[in-house]
C-alpha cells in the first residue's frame, strides 16, 4: 500500500482520498497561469426604445447630471468585476442589432480599435457607436456574436498553448431584449460549448427574457455539451456585491470542467 513516513519513523498506510489527485479549483488555475479573456457584446435592437427619450435604456444623460444609463452602469458594474480576471486588458467589443446601410449587422465592432482598453476604453466605445450612421432595427440575434467569441476563444487558447499555457474567455453580452431564434441560439451555445468560453447574459431593463431563461436551464446530459451560459437580470440587485455574486456564479466550475 502506498505510505507516509511519519516523524518517528514509523509508517501508516495513505487513505484512498490521499492518493486520488484531487479536483482543481479555479484558483489554481489562476494562480498557476491561466489567463483569462473578456469580450463584451451590446444590444443595439429597436426593442431599447429611442435612445434620444429621457428613461430608455441607450438615453445619455448630460454630462453634469452624473447620471449613467442602464448600459453604462451594467458595463461598469459587470466589467469592472471580470476584467479584474482579464490577463491584457484588452476587451474585444462588439455590437449587435444595427443597420448600416440596408444591412442588419448581428456582431459589428464598437469604437476604432479592434480591442478596447478597460472599462473605460468599453464605455468609450459603446458610446461611439451613436456617432457612426447606425439605425437600431431587429431582430435580436446573438448567434453570430457567440461564433465569433468562440473562434476568438479558441484562438486564445492555441495561442497560449504554445507557451505551455491556458486561457479561458468570458463573453458578457447585454441585451434587452427578448431572442426569437431560441433553438438556433440553444444549438450555438451546445457547439461553442466545445472551446474556453463561459457567457453572462445580462438582461437590461424590465422585458420579457424568457428565452434568456431557457437558454440558462441548459441539461448537458440531455442535450450535450457543456453548460456555459449563465443569465441574470440586472434590475434584480440592487448592489454591485449582490450582482458580482451571481455574475460570478457559474464561471468558476465552468472553467474546471473545461479543463480538468
């Protein structure tokens, strides 16, 4: 049987549950090099309302009021917790839901960069979206948005694996709105299940999200893959802690089952 050697030399048998290698945490994945990736996507659907009407969602307040929209608060609130896990700092942020041209866009970049910089650089990019000829149209369609952020997941991986190392990356997608596409989006979500990607819906102000729910009750024995989506309502937490809890929630066993 295997052993320990004690102080006195004499010797006691291991127990069983000394000898089976234990389940990491995801601290040990952090602490041993993990690196962790965030990418934002924002709903720019009609179903936000006019965003030039005081109380809709995309509304900018003027500068003096030091008052912030949904949007801005949810990036703020959200990002500031996961980017504190982003290895670079760098956030891809995408756009979903506008018409430019006579095309509806489902994953457009926000801002001039490829990659936002921080809170600050996401919020600065959200806002320059307004700038550009946008017009907010339907329908609410994330799936092509959850294709890019696993491409771009797994690109982060493989190039970390050439370092010996691993990465994972977290998709926070803001929407108010309600998905018509349920299955298609399921059957994404089953597919992209398959990288080092974790999703965070967060639902913006008080529409139905329904489908958000179902998308979150995913049964991996039933339906395959991994269970990698987690929703949650930002008007149901009135604190960032209370919010930083359930944001938090799912992502750390999602991540070892990925990889142990």
């Amino acid at each position: 049987p295997s052993v320990r050697e004690t102080s006195d030399c004499e010797y006691v048998p291991l127990s069983r549950q000394q000898r089976v290698k234990s389940r990491p945490e995801f601290i040990d994945y952090l602490t041993g090099g993990c690196q962790i990736s965030l990418a934002v996507a924002i709903d720019f659907t009609a179903s936000n309302g006019d965003p030039r009407e005081e109380g809709t969602p995309h509304y900018f307040y003027p500068p003096d009021s030091e008052q912030w929209n949904d949007y801005q608060k949810a990036i703020f609130a959200v990002g500031s917790i996961l980017e504190k896990y982003d290895s670079d700092g760098l956030v891809p942020t995408w756009g979903f839901g506008a018409k430019y041209g006579p095309k509806v866009r489902h994953c457009f970049q926000c801002g001039d960069e490829v990659e936002a910089k921080g809170v600050n650089g996401i919020m600065d990019a959200y806002r320059g979206v307004f700038s550009t000829q946008l017009i907010m149209s339907y329908p609410t369609d994330f799936t092509e948005v959850i294709r890019t952020a696993a491409s771009y997941a797994q690109h982060e991986q493989e190039v970390a694996e050439e370092e010996n190392d691993l990465s994972y990356t977290i998709l926070l997608i803001l929407t108010a709105g309600n998905i018509e596409n349920v299955q298609e989006t399921k059957q994404q979500l089953i597919e992209a299940s398959d990288t080092p990607l974790s999703i965070v819906i967060v639902g913006i102000g008080d529409n139905d999200f329904a489908s958000m729910e179902f998308l979150d009750e995913h049964q991996p024995e039933v339906e395959g893959g991994r269970d990698i989506t987690q929703f949650v309502r930002f008007n149901d937490y009135k604190s960032y802690n209370l919010l930083t809890e359930a944001v938090l929630d799912e992502i750390p066993n999602q991540l070892v089952e990925y990889f142990y």
